[in-house]
C-alpha cells in the first residue's frame, strides 16, 4: 500500500443535558469496541466426529427442552430430514418441533413463525431464511448444526439471541478438521469457547436406520438431504477449511440410503404408497414404449490431447468432480421417481459392479 495512514477511532456516548455523568446511565448493553457480537452473547463450540453430530443435537435438545431453541442446517433438505427424524426418536417427542425453509410457501412459514414465538418453549430447524430480519422473543440458545456457506451469515444467526441487552448463547458444530473455523472468526472479531462433548449420548443410528427400512418417507428424506448436503457444503466460500471429503461427509444423512432395494421400502400413509406404485407403473410402461423405438447414437469426435497448466488442470478436476456429483444427484432422483430400477443404479453410479 502506497502511503499508509493508521486511524484510531474513540467511541463516545452522548448524554442528555442535567445529567450526572459519574452515575452509571440505565439502557441496553452495547457490543465492544472491535467486537462484532454483544457482550452478552456466549458463542461456543463443539469437535466431533460426523457420527456423533445428531446424537449430540438430540443429548442437547433433551438438555434445554423447557428453553426456546433455533437450529440451523445447510440446506432446505437437511431440515426435512431433521423434522421428520427427531420428532421419532424417543428423547425429543415431548419436544415442540417446528421447521421453516424457503422452499416453504409464505403462508406456512409466517404461521410457524408466529407459533414459535408465540410459545413458552420449542425447537425451530430452519436454513439462513430466518437468519436475518426476524425478532423472536426469549430464544435462550441458537445452534449452528452446519456452519453457514457465506461467513457473513455467521453473525446474522447468533444475532436471533441476546437481543435487546438480553443474555444468550450459541454454539456451532465442527468437524475435527473444520477446526481453524474458530480462528478465522477471531480474526473477524467473533470470539469462540470451545464446550465439552455431552457424555451421555442417545444411540440414534439404530432407530433411524430401522425407520428408513420400514417408512419410505425417511428413507427419501435422508437421501434427499444427503446428495443436497454434499453439493451444498462443496460451494463453501471458505474452501480452505470446509474440504469435501466423502468418506465421512455423509454419515448424518448417509444412515437412511436404501439398503435393500427401494421398491421394498413402502410409505407407512396407505394413501400416499397407493399414488406411488399407480406413479412406477405408469413410467414403467413409458419405458417399455421408449425401448422398443430404435434409438439415433450419435458419437462425439475425439478431441486431441491438450496440456493444461496445473491450475487450469484443478480447475477442471474441480468441474468434473461437481458434474459426477449432479450426475449422481439425477440418477437418485431418477431411482426416487421409480424411472430406473437399484440393479441400474447400482452399474451407472459404480460401473465395476456390473463386470
């Protein structure tokens, strides 16, 4: 920087006139000088391994069930996926469950809302929707289950409590190699604790995975909210912290994927399962019509081999790697909608097993 100048900056506060100013004025709590959340607000948070981050949401939720609490997900199918699980599992049905995403239409979320602040006590799973521009009474804790996409974001979701020089507290979930999180918000003047890992955990998985094989509404949700999480926390503004590794990233979601084939899974809604199966045999029959008209291959030239430089090359690898995963996406999709049978899927996702 050519010619730098250095400014400091002292805050003041006025006065009105005829008064004291050695006595201590009445009014709310301000946040320091350089500090971006009050002082009032606690923010912590939590290390743990992928297959111990619900049951750590469900040891919390059963911990502050007469408080009011926010989650926030990634996605709008990560919190479908939560409000159709937690309220099954035995330790959150005596909680208030209610869910809010911007696929929701506008008339469904203001009622929510409205329930939720309206009620002494309860649970809101939401997305960044409800980050911004909303005041909700008395909420005692905001839990960041997955840390937002955009840093900013950060502060507008911790910003729902300690409102008004009121007290509260946050805490945000992270994976062990996330945790250089927590120093790039202190650089942003967002200081964090870390908090100790709940002991006591329930054995969610057995209970999910059961529901997924006998209720095929768990079983979309979960597989849902897996592919959406995956492309979701791949656009990471800080991609050098949130790195996507498959091995681990979908274990939350991954629990409820179909594990025999998907047609076996029935909706427990009898109404809902008998619009299912008219659905596959009526794309059932499309298909046999489509194969028997001959079909037009049309074969791309082969292009000559170019050597790229190394950044083009990741740049590449980077679009391949986000192609194959919507690919996958489709095909998900494509076996939900009954189009493709699980022995198809299983030879177009992994083509070794068809050899």
């Amino acid at each position: 920087m050519r010619n730098p100048v250095r400014v400091n900056v002292a805050v003041t506060f006025a006065q009105p006139k005829g008064t004291n100013r050695k006595a201590p004025q009445p009014g709310p709590v301000v946040q320091s000088v350089g500090r971006r959340t009050p002082s009032t607000l606690q923010i912590q948070y939590v290390v743990c391994e992928a297959s111990q981050k619900m049951p750590q949401l469900v040891a919390f939720l059963q911990e502050h069930k007469t408080q009011k609490v926010i989650v926030y997900f990634l996605t709008c199918a990560c919190v479908d996926f939560a409000s159709v699980v937690l309220p099954r599992l035995p330790q959150c049905k005596a909680l208030c469950i209610s869910a809010l995403h911007g696929k929701m239409k506008q008339a469904v979320r203001a009622t929510t809302l409205a329930a939720f602040a309206a009620a002494p006590a309860g649970v809101l799973l939401c997305t960044d929707v409800a980050a911004r521009g909303l005041d909700i009474p008395d909420v005692q804790w905001i839990v960041q289950f997955d840390p937002p996409q955009d840093p900013s974001a950060f502060v507008h979701r911790v910003g729902r409590t300690a409102r008004m020089g009121r007290s509260g507290n946050a805490v945000v979930y992270l994976f062990p190699h996330e945790t250089s999180y927590v120093e790039f918000l202190k650089v942003r003047n967002i200081p964090l604790q870390q908090a100790a890992l709940a002991r006591a955990l329930p054995d969610v998985q057995p209970i999910v995975q059961r529901q997924a094989e006998t209720d095929r509404l768990v079983m979309e949700a979960g597989t849902k909210a897996f592919l959406s999480y995956m492309r979701a926390y791949k656009e990471h503004h800080c991609r050098f912290i949130f790195r996507l590794q498959v091995g681990w990233q979908g274990c939350q979601c991954a629990i409820t994927l179909p594990v025999r084939p998907g047609r076996e899974v029935r909706f427990k809604d009898k109404a809902r399962e008998k619009q299912r199966q008219a659905a596959l045999k009526q794309r059932l029959r499309q298909r046999r019509e489509a194969a028997a008209q001959p079909e037009q291959q049309h074969k791309a030239p082969l292009k000559p081999e170019v050597h790229l430089p190394a950044a083009k090359r990741r740049k590449l690898q980077d679009k391949e790697d986000l192609d194959e995963l919507q690919r996958d996406y489709s095909l998900m999709r494509r076996l939900k909608k009954g189009k493709i049978s699980v022995a198809e899927f299983e030879l177009e996702t992994d083509p070794q097993e068809g050899l």
